[in-house]
C-alpha cells in the first residue's frame, strides 16, 4: 500500500471536506478522491460515507484512523532513530515549517529554545500545504506555520495544541525605484494598472491576497507580471522594480528594507501571526521541553 493513501485519508479526517483536502495536497479533488477510492479498494473496506454533508467516516474508517496514525507515527520515529541513532529519540525533534520561517526566524528561535538542553532538531522545509499534510501524517514532532484568522490552519483543537510565536503582518511592497519610475499609483486606475507578482492559486498565500483584495474598499487595477509559489521569488521580482507584490513582514531584512517599502494603507494588509502546533497527546520528552520553551518565549 500507498503510504500516501494514508497520508491523504488522514488530512481527510481532519478537513471533513473532499474538497478541502485535496486543496491541502495541491490536487485536484477528482485525483484525491481516486486516492481515497484506491485505499478503500486495496483494504476491501469503504471508509467515508458520503451521503452526508459534511463527510462521515464508517465504523471501519474510524478504526483505520486509529491505525493509520499510529503506522505513520511509528513510521516518523523510525526514521529519526535511524538518521540519529547516537541521540535517541528522547533528545531529538523534529519540526516542520515553511521556507520563509526557516530563513528569517527559526535559527534565533532554536537557539533561546535549545538553550541548557542537550537538545538535537531536524528542520523539514517546504510548503505550507505539504508541511500541514506531513504534520498531520505524523511525520514530525511540531509544525510551525503562518495561520491568519481569515484562513486558519484546520487542525481540530482537540488533537492539537497552539501558541503563537510572534504576530507578522502580510503587506503590499514596492522598491523605491519602482514608486519613482511608474505612472501609477496604487492601488491603480483602468487606465493605469498596476504590474504585480501574484502567488500560485490555490497556495495560502494566494487565499490571503484574494482575500485582501476582495475585502478592499476600491478597485485593485493590476496586470500579473509574475506567478510564483514562494515568498523569494515574490520578493525579488519586488527588489528588481518589476512592480507591487505581497510578502509577509518577516522576510524582509534589513539589508531589504533599504530597497524596498511597504505600501502604507492598512486596509491592503492583514495580521498575520505565526503559530506553532504540537500534537496534545504527544509523548516526546524533547517536544515538550520545546513546547515549553517556545511557550516561555512567548510570554517574555
């Protein structure tokens, strides 16, 4: 079997939805439904029931969550032990986290929150929809993650604990020498549309834009210059002059900030805090020592 059939079934139990699963999985939801149909074909089982809105699960769909998790679970800890095997898994965890965490903040973080410990961490980086799933398949400890209340993460509260970390903020940028060189002013006039960078759809930072835009008390006028998954790209096509893109608060740096500037209207940004997760029935000494840690860290 598929060990992402399992994978997909669990982020199914967690969404209730078909549809928001398989926009968890960055597919569409005819190919995550046919993966459902593949497990429930190699089990000899049905697991959902369908005929309900939202989904429910069979007697034997909630007998395989059981077990799917605690597979994928053991699955997760092998792994660690085999990678790091002179540690053990009472020292060791795993987190999960977006690129553009892992790139401006989670090195300081882990060094107040590794701090008097003999504590080892195996950072897992890619995006937020495939950091969720592995999350929720049990392939790590903790994941820390962007979760706006317009789009909050959907982790059932009962299974999961939350603490935010620190509260970013999801902006429009332009580089200076952009506002100096267009005729246009944002957020831009029909006969003067603004160039802009946009995210993937379907990403969740492409949820936030639209939803920033379709919020707007006027009119975004734009062109989409450029299309791309990650803040990076987004934020290099912002540098180069190229036009306006959204990027959270986090990923500038200081050397950033000297070339580039935040669109000063509020109501084309939103608050956007960054949150971790950890499982509430986790029995890993090293992520609660974390948990605490971060939770310390917070509270300072």
């Amino acid at each position: 079997m598929n060990t992402q059939w399992m994978e997909d079934f669990l982020i199914l139990w967690e969404t209730r939805n078909f549809t928001a699963a398989a926009a968890k999985t960055n597919i569409s939801q005819a190919a995550f439904s046919r993966r459902i149909h593949a497990l429930e074909s190699w089990l000899g089982q049905t697991l959902v029931d369908r005929s309900h809105h939202p989904i429910v699960f069979t007697p034997e769909g909630q007998l395989f969550h059981q077990e799917a998790s605690e597979m994928l679970r053991h699955l997760s800890q092998a792994r660690v032990n085999l990678t790091t095997p002179h540690l053990g898994s009472r020292n060791h965890v795993s987190i999960l986290m977006p690129h553009v965490i892992s790139a401006t903040r989670f090195v300081n973080w882990w060094d107040d929150w590794s701090t008097d410990t003999n504590l080892s961490v195996s950072a897992a980086v890619g995006n937020v929809a495939d950091m969720i799933a592995s999350f929720i398949a049990g392939r790590g400890d903790m994941l820390i993650c962007h979760s706006s209340g317009a789009f909050p993460m959907m982790l059932n509260p009962d299974l999961y604990k939350s603490q935010t970390i620190e509260m970013d903020r999801f902006c429009p940028f332009m580089s200076s020498a952009f506002e100096q060189t267009t005729s246009s002013r944002f957020p831009g006039t029909q006969t003067a549309p603004i160039p802009l960078a946009m995210y993937t759809d379907g990403g969740y930072f492409a949820r936030l834009v639209d939803g920033i835009v379709s919020h707007a008390p006027v009119q975004l006028y734009g062109t989409q210059k450029l299309e791309a998954d990650t803040v990076s790209l987004i934020k290099q096509f912002v540098i180069n002059g190229n036009g306006v893109g959204w990027l959270p608060r986090c990923a500038i740096s200081k050397d950033d900030s000297q070339k580039i500037k935040q669109i000063q209207k509020d109501e084309w940004s939103q608050d956007l805090p960054i949150t971790a997760f950890v499982r509430a029935d986790s029995t890993s000494v090293a992520a609660d020592i974390v948990w605490k840690k971060l939770t310390d860290y917070r509270n300072e």
